[in-house]
C-alpha cells in the first residue's frame, strides 16, 4: 500500500527501546513493503531473521539499529539509519548472586 507507518518503542519496561522484537529462535522473514514512507525509531530486533525492504516509498530509521541475519532492500526506496544509543534497546544485566562464607 502507500500509507504512511510510524513506529517507536516502549518508553518503559523491558522493553525500553524496542520497537520490533522477534525471538532469536524464529527464522522467518520480517518485510516491509509499499510506496509510503516508514518512520522507525528504537531497535528492530529479529537475530535469526531476514529482513526485507521492498518499494518506492523512503524509510526514515531514525536513531535506531537493526539486529538481523541479513538485510535486502530492492525496488527504488531508500534506507536512512542514524544510531543514537540512548534511544535503543540496552540490555537488561544480568542478575548476580555473591556467595560468602
């Protein structure tokens, strides 16, 4: 289609940051096709996945990363990416136990 799409992540939570999340174990591919323009800010998370960009509209990714297998982008559309860390997705640490005696 050629409607526009918008897309920010989570202000809160665990997921702070993340505006797309697939788990590591799906292999199936993310696309995004159309003649609009996307506007995406936060981290596209999908390890395992291709991801796929098709048309003529522009996408804006704008302070953000994507986390991907591989990444193709055909047709006459275009991929801005500008990384702002303190706008994605940061790992949560790990919790720790300390043993004494």
């Amino acid at each position: 289609g050629s409607g526009n799409v918008t897309l920010t992540p989570m202000t809160s939570g665990d997921y702070t940051g993340l505006s797309v999340y697939m788990d590591r174990a799906n292999t199936r591919t993310f696309s995004m096709t159309g003649s609009g323009t996307s506007t995406i800010s936060g981290t596209m998370y999908a390890p395992s996945s291709a991801v796929t960009v098709t048309g003529s509209g522009g996408i804006a990714v704008v302070d953000s990363q994507i986390v991907c297998s591989t990444i193709t982008l055909t047709g006459s559309g275009g991929l801005g990416l500008q990384y702002n860390a303190s706008h994605n997705y940061q790992a949560q640490s790990q919790a720790a136990i300390e043993l004494t005696k």
